[in-house]
C-alpha cells in the first residue's frame, strides 16, 4: 500500500512542509535567564533571637507575593521601556490583512470608525503589564528559602538584565516600605502607651477605694463558712438516707402484721428465733396429721403451739416499730436543726461574697491593664532597635548570565514534527482511500464471476499512440499498443476454439469505462491482415467522442483505404422499417455468406436501450478500465450477461498503470509495458 501511494504520502508531506515552512520560520526565538537568591531575616534580627523572647523568621508565601507586586514590576517595566518595545506592546506591531479585516468588521458591528477603540494609554499599560508578568517567573525551590527569578525574552541581554532588576527594586521597595511602616508604628504606640498609663492609674485608685471600706478579712471567713455549709449539707443527707430506710422497715412490719408468715426488714434476732421455731411446729404438725388426722390430741396442742408462737412474733414487731417511730422522730429534730444551721450558714456566705467580686475583678482588671502597657512599652523600644534595619536580606546564589541558545526546540525540530504529522495524515488518507477502492484491477479479482474468462490486460496508451494507432496497424508497426492489440486478439481467438468468432459485439458497463475505440482498433488490425470486416456503429455521426482515433468520416459505407465496411445502425434501421433485431441479424446473416467478421461497436450495456445488442448470438467483449470500473458494476453487468443467454463474455482490461499494477501483487499475465517488447526489438520499429 506504501508503495502504491507513495506518490500521495510523498505529495501530502511536501506540501504540508512547504505550507508550514513560512510559519515555523516566522516563530520567533525566545531566550531565558534566571539568578538565585538565599532570602534569610536581617542579620542583626538572626544574631539576637531569642533575646526577646521572640524568633527570627520570615513568611515566604508573603515575601513572594511582594516580589510580584505590580508596583515593582510597573518600576521594572519603566526602568528598560519595555512599553516601548514590539514584544511587549502589541500595539507596535503592524497590523496584517487579517488584522485589518477582523478590525473592519468589528468596527462596522460596533457602529464606530476603524481605529476608534485604539485603546487607552491605561488598556496599553496593563497589556504590556501582562505580557511582562506572562514572561516572568518566580518560584520557590522546595522547602527551601531559595528564589528563582526568571525572565524569557527575544532580547538575551534583556532577559538577563530583568532578572537582577527585580531583585534590586523588590529589594528598595520593601526597605522604603519597611520604615514607613516601622514610623507610622511607633506614633500610634505612643499614643495607646499614653492611653494605657491613664487607665492603670484610674483601675489603681478604684482598688484603693474598695480595699479601704471593706478590706482583705473576708477572704477567710468566706472559706470557713463555705467549708461548714458544705459539711451540714452532708450530714442533711446522711439523716435523709437514714429516714428513708426507717420508713421502709416500718411498711414491711406493717406488711408482716398483715401475713406473718412474710418477714419484715431487718427484723432482730428474737424474732428470727421465732420464725425458726414456728416453722419446725409447722412441718412437725403436718407430719403428726397426715398419720394420725386433725381429731389426735397432740395436733391439737401443736396448733395451740404453733398460734402462741405467731402472737409472740406479732407483739415482738410492734414493739420493734415503736423503736424504729421513736428514732425516726429524733432524726427529725435534727434534721430541722440543721436546716436552720444551712439557712444561718448560707446568709453569712452571701454576705461575704457581696463584696469580694469586686475587689478581685478590680485586681483582676489592673493587672491586665499594667500587662497590656508592659506589653505596648515593649514593643515600642523593639521597634525603635529595628527601625534602620531591612527586614530581609537576599543572597544572590547564582547570577543571571546572557543566554547563548535559544529556549525550546529549534525549527529543525518544528520541521520534522510537521513532516511525521503530515506523514501521519498523509498514510491515513492513504489507508482510507485503499479501503474505498472498489475499482477493478486484475482480472483475479473476478474470478468469482465464471462467465467472464480474460483475454488482455491493456496499458495505459499516451495520446501519441491512439493517435497514431491506425498508421501504426496499416504499416505493421511493432509498438506496445499494436503488441496489446494484437496480443488480445490471439488470446480471443485462442478462447474461441482456435479461430476468431464470425461476430463479435464489443461494449462496455458504462460510457467512460470506453477509454478506447476497441472496436475500432480491432476492425483495423483484423483488416490490416487481409480479412474482410464490417464495423457496425451502434452511434449515429458525430456522436462517438472516440471516432477520431481510428480516422475517417462516419457516413461512408467503404472505406477503400483501410478495407473496413463500415456500417451505421440508425440508417440499418431505417431500412428494416425501425426494427433493430431484424438489421441486426440482416448484417450478420450477410456476413456468414461472404466470409466477412462482424465486429459490433455497441452501446454501454447498463445505458437504456443496450441490452437488446447482447442478443446477437455471438460472443461479447467487456470493456473494463482499470482502477475505474468498479468490482459491483462488473458483477451486474455479468449477471445481465447470463440471464440474457449470452453464449460467451470475455473480458479486457484497459488504461492499466503498470507500475501501480505491479505493486498490488497480482499473478495474470502482464503485458503492459510502456517500453517496446521483444518484437519491437527484433523486428525495429517499422
């Protein structure tokens, strides 16, 4: 496939090349340079960290933000005129067509006249301000406290020059900052410090005032008091805990009084002696009934028992309540007690507290406000110790150097990314058209198709030799076209049986699948070798575009200078009363009687009215061209072919490229050859 469109790919390429050649040449060279500094805090702040209490650092988001400032990159601008410069005001530039074109058409938009919105001096300025900040590059390197400032431009000794200017102005900007600011500081500390000694003299004399009309005794008497509200509380709720326990044990006495054989809480140990006892009658009693029945004597006396012992349980539990009753009224008393001791207690603590809040806010708030003024006093002298010092210092690392080489790949590189991208297309283009390629262009390609058996593979014929095609046939001239001709014809005759068929109709699918007047050409050579042949021109005069090629006028019936009768089928008909069938088989009866070859110039076999020629009776020449035909118009021609009973349909291949044939690897026999072949070199040209 390389190989059959490599002319394609070659041209694609070329051409992409040459298109792109202005362009890369127009690109213009950049060139960049970039110096690297060590930022650290002022030397005398490093030396005496933490002195004060206070470190020596820097912010170095912040410092790089101060270095991309506008204010120092309009001094830089201004310092080398770089509004003045092509490269970074657009606006020097000349406008070209399309410029110009795109301007017009936004003018004529807007309402306005071409070169109205020129821009003002301000859109001017913040455009070159871009275009700069677009060339510049600051950046930190890692963790580290390095910066790099970089500078891209067309100029070389520019681009080295920018990078050192910066740092120079970021430099005297930040120190002119850096005093004003520390000045502007130090008034307004001034003034809070002036501020603040009023303010600890005014808390002063307030706490003098509270001091003297109550004094520091309460603070003691406030803890005692505290401590022994605490202490009562406690004991409140040990005697309720208590009250709540007697209550209980007294609802279960009065529960046991109720059943006796459910037990009371905490009962004493009498009692628990008497349930022991109660329940061994019990178990005894019900023993001696079931052997001897309830009527027996000594059950009688164990129930007498058994009901002395539950009247003594019952008198031991009321007597235990009126225990429990008379303790829970002593824990009453001293419960109430003590309420009168909690109430005395918290008045005295309330007291107390009414006047120490206060005293201790009024401390509280004079040592804040002799913090604060410590505080601002500090930082006055601080400020003042700093005020002529830079609060950064930058150590250059590496210095900017004028570049030598330009940045990026060069337009070699350019060059060739163009050419494989072009490349690229140019073998897509290739492989679509290779695949859209139906055209036929061997006769293996139809081998598929059994009706159709090849007989010649034509090359593609300049136009000097169709020209001189029926001077070549009439003086025996070896040419390849006369080799094709008469090759195609040995081969026809070697398909017929040995002997050329009495009538021959020569068509084709379609009209320009005819590249040449094949039966015409036939008609000469077969005439050049002494046989009789007539020509039927299905064609009325002067409608073959081909006609020329085999010379001669179409209205004459003889032609004594090239032995062809030719014969035109409009005036045929006319003679056989308009019937095509019945001319047809008049002049092909004639020529069974005198021996002549009837060679039929027919119509292209898909045109309307072409098929009736196909019915002749004798064998069918398709014409193919190469590359052009395509495979599924061959298919239905040989269909059309077989289903109108055609005895034998040979097919020929012309306008073949022979280079581009032999590159798609078919195995038929070529003859196309643009150079002379082996008979033209043993028998000369003629």
């Amino acid at each position: 496939m390389l190989q059959r469109r490599a002319r394609l790919i070659i041209g694609i390429t070329l051409l992409a090349c040459v298109v792109a050649l202005p362009f890369i040449m127009a690109v213009p060279k950049h060139y960049y340079s970039e110096t690297r500094v060590l930022a650290s805090p002022a030397p005398a702040l490093a030396l005496t960290a933490g002195l004060d209490g206070r470190e020596a650092r820097i912010d170095m988001q912040a410092e790089l933000e101060r270095l991309l400032s506008k204010e120092v990159s309009a001094a830089v601008i201004e310092r080398f005129n770089l509004a003045g410069r092509e490269e970074f005001n657009a606006s020097l530039k000349p406008p070209s067509e399309l410029d110009t074109l795109i301007a017009a058409l936004r003018a004529r938009l807007n309402g306005t006249e071409v070169g109205a919105d020129g821009g003002s001096d301000e859109q001017t300025a913040d455009k070159v301000a871009q275009a700069f900040d677009a060339a510049l590059v600051v950046s930190r390197q890692s963790n580290v406290d390095v910066i790099a400032v970089g500078f891209t431009s067309r100029d070389p000794w520019l681009a080295a020059q920018v990078p050192g200017a910066m740092v120079e102005t970021y430099l005297a900007r930040r120190s002119a900052h850096w005093e004003q600011e520390v000045t502007e500081a130090a008034d307004w500390l001034e003034k809070r410090i002036a501020t603040e000694r009023a303010n600890v003299d005014e808390a002063r004399a307030e706490l003098d005032r509270l001091l003297g009309a109550d004094g520091q005794s309460g603070a003691d008497t406030e803890d005692t008091t505290a401590k022994r509200l605490l202490q009562i509380e406690d004991r409140q709720a040990e005697l309720e805990r208590m009250r709540f326990d007697i209550a209980a044990s007294r609802r279960s006495i009065a529960a046991a009084l109720a059943n006796p054989d459910i037990p009371a809480l905490t009962e004493p140990a009498r009692i628990e002696t008497l349930r022991g006892e109660l329940q061994d009658e019990v178990r005894e009693l019900d023993r001696i009934a079931l052997v001897y029945g309830d009527s027996y004597e000594t059950v009688k006396r164990r129930k007498a028992r058994i009901d002395s012992i539950r009247a003594d349980i019952a008198e031991g539990l009321r007597s235990f309540d009126r225990t429990l009753e008379l303790r829970d009224t002593a824990l009453e008393a001293e419960q109430e007690r003590l309420g009168q001791d909690a109430e005395a207690a918290r008045a005295a603590l309330g007291a107390i507290r009414a006047t120490t809040p206060q005293v201790r806010e009024r401390t509280d708030v004079l040592r804040a406000r002799e913090q604060t003024l410590s505080d601002l006093e500090y930082r006055q002298q601080l400020l003042l110790s700093q005020a002529r010092l830079a609060p950064v210092s930058l150590e250059e690392l590496s210095p900017p150097r004028v570049p030598v080489d330009p940045l990026g790949p060069g337009r070699k590189v350019y060059l060739a990314g163009t050419a494989i991208g072009a490349l690229l297309v140019a073998l897509l283009i290739a492989a679509i058209l290779e695949m859209r390629d139906t055209g036929v262009r061997s006769h293996e390609q139809l081998a598929h198709l059994p009706h159709l058996e090849p007989v010649g593979l034509w090359p593609q014929f300049t136009r000097a030799q169709k020209r001189t095609m029926r001077r070549d046939v009439d003086r025996r001239t070896v040419t390849p076209a006369t080799e094709a001709l008469r090759d195609m014809l040995l081969m026809l005759e070697s398909a017929h049986g040995g002997r050329l068929p009495r009538l021959l109709t020569v068509t084709a699918p379609r009209g320009q699948d005819m590249a040449v007047p094949v039966a015409g050409w036939i008609a000469l050579e077969l005439a050049a070798t002494g046989r009789k042949v007539r020509l039927v021109e299905t064609r009325a005069a002067g409608v073959s575009p081909l006609r020329h090629l085999i010379g001669g006028s179409a209205g004459a019936k003889a032609r004594p200078d090239d032995g062809i009768q030719h014969l035109e089928l409009p005036k045929l008909v006319t003679r056989h009363g308009g019937d095509v069938a019945a001319a047809l088989r008049a002049v092909t009866a004639r020529g069974e009687e005198d021996g002549a070859i009837v060679i039929v110039d027919a119509p292209p076999l898909l045109s309307p009215g072409s098929l009736r020629f196909a019915r002749l009776g004798g064998p069918v020449l398709l014409v193919l061209r190469w590359g052009r035909t395509p495979r599924a118009v061959v298919e239905l021609a040989a269909g059309l072919l077989a289903k109108l009973g055609a005895p034998q349909v040979y097919s020929l291949v012309a306008d073949v490229q022979p280079r581009r044939h032999r590159l798609y690897g078919f195995t038929d026999r070529l003859t196309v050859s643009s150079r002379p072949g082996l008979g033209a070199r043993l028998f000369g040209q003629g």
